[in-house]
C-alpha cells in the first residue's frame, strides 16, 4: 500500500508532462495525461481498496471485502482523514458479526473522524446504538437512535429504526428491587 503523498507526486509529475506536451503542441497528449492525473487525485481522495471493499460489501461478500480492507496497512499514512472513517466504519461493519466490543470501537472511531455522507454517519450510529441496547444502556441507544434518524433526511434507514424502536419499546429491562429480602415469591409464601 502506497502512502497518500505518493499519489499526489505522480498526479504532480504526469501534470508538469502534460504542460510540456502542451509546450511541444501536442495537445491530444496534453489532454490525455490531464484526465490521467486527475485519476491519481480522485484516488488520493477516494482510496482504491475503499471503493473495492464497498463493492464487495454491496454484494454482501463480507470475505471479500475484508479481503480488500487487509490491503491496507497503514491507515494513518495510506488515507486521508474521511477515509480512515470509512476504514473503520467498514471494519465495524464487517466485525459487528462476530465481536460486538470490537465493532463498537470502530464505530465511535469512525465517527470521530467522519463520514462524508449523512447516511454512513446515521447507519454507525444506528448500529452503536443497537449495540448500546444491547449492552444495557438504554438512554445512550435512545440518544443515538434519535440522532441516526435525524441523519437519515433520505428514508433509507426508516424500516431499521423503526425496528430498533419496536424492539426498544418490547424489552422492558426488570427493575430491582433493593432492600427486600429475597424474591417475591418467597415473600407471597411467608404470608
């Protein structure tokens, strides 16, 4: 994996080609390598594992798309910042299957780096807060819900919050009671 600062000096040096081949009128080749190093700049911006992890995540082959993310070494140097949001949400996504500890740190990381897009953003706390419930924090998955569906301005996580709500509202978490000796039932027989 290539550092980021590598893609920007070859745009760079393909560029001051393409100046020379305007110098020397040759002007198709100018052209030519103008569009070839602004692919090196999209890639700075937009990494090539992402997007091929992306597609293999839309396909729903979750080896395959761990597969491209292992690629990636360095995160630190090869991305930059709203990639490495993308890096981790990814991560969360993919480990959410089997560790939710784990996939909560990648949640709140990619979080904390952001995400370009108002529906990643409300898809990782959609899924902190699935998790949150889970780990018993009810008022921390309430508040995370209630942001990913102010997030979601496009519907698209609609069925899904809907769902977390409805399960929210069906698992009531038994209150304890403190002070008392022994269960209910114990007391009901003494009487």
């Amino acid at each position: 994996m290539y550092n980021k600062i590598i893609k920007l000096i070859i745009a760079t040096g393909i560029l001051a080609y393409a100046v020379y081949q305007f110098i020397e009128n040759n002007i198709g080749n100018g052209i030519m390598l103008i569009f070839l190093s602004s692919v090196f700049v999209f890639l700075y911006f937009k990494n090539e594992f992402i997007l091929l992890a992306f597609l293999r995540l839309r396909k729903q082959d979750f080896a395959g798309a761990t597969k491209w993310l292992r690629k990636i070494k360095n995160p630190e140097s090869a991305l930059v910042t709203k990639q490495q949001g993308y890096y981790n949400y990814l991560h969360g996504i993919m480990v959410s299957q089997t560790n939710m500890n784990e996939a909560e740190k990648y949640f709140k990381k990619a979080i904390t780096l952001g995400l370009s897009m108002n529906h990643d953003l409300a898809m990782a706390k959609l899924n902190l807060s699935g998790i949150a419930f889970s780990k018993r924090r009810k008022l921390e998955a309430e508040k995370l819900l209630s942001e990913a569906q102010k997030l979601d301005k496009q519907g698209m996580l609609t069925d899904q919050i809907k769902m977390m709500k409805e399960n929210m509202k069906r698992a009531q978490i038994p209150n304890q009671h403190f002070g008392t000796s022994g269960s209910i039932r114990q007391q009901k027989r003494r009487s």
